[in-house]
C-alpha cells in the first residue's frame, strides 16, 4: 500500500496475508507521525499570515520549554 505525500515522498505499508485492517493501521500510525494529518487540519481553510506567525512563534516557545523541562530532568534538578 502506497502514500504520495506532498513533497513527494512515499510512505509505503506492506499488506500482509491480506490483512488490510492492520496496515491501514500502520499506515494511519506512519503518517501521524510525519505529521501529515496535522498539515491537512492547518490547510483546511486559510490562515491568515499574521496568525500563521503566531502560532509558529507558540509552537517554538513550546519546543524549547519541553526541552529545557527534559533537559532539567536530565540534570537532576
């Protein structure tokens, strides 16, 4: 089983003794984790590029406070 994603790479599942429900499940699992059903919620409608800013400047807030929690973790603190 075959998916083109936007940028033109594919992710592929193998169908194995024709069990079809267990790959759309990994199929399901695979592009969850490349974030395609994410991109294809965001695309629903416009944003606007002031909003569009916004939330890639929250987003980046969020990146760098989970990974200053982990790395305090690490640490021991």
């Amino acid at each position: 089983m075959l998916c083109k994603l936007e940028d033109g790479k594919l992710v592929q599942v193998h169908v194995r003794d024709n069990n079809v429900d267990q790959a759309l499940r990994a199929l399901k699992k695979k592009m969850q984790r490349e974030g395609i059903f994410r991109e294809m919620k965001l695309r629903r409608s416009y944003e606007k590029p002031s909003e569009k800013k916004a939330r890639e400047r929250a987003e980046a807030i969020r990146r760098a406070r989970k990974l200053a929690r982990k790395r305090m973790e690490r640490e021991g603190f």
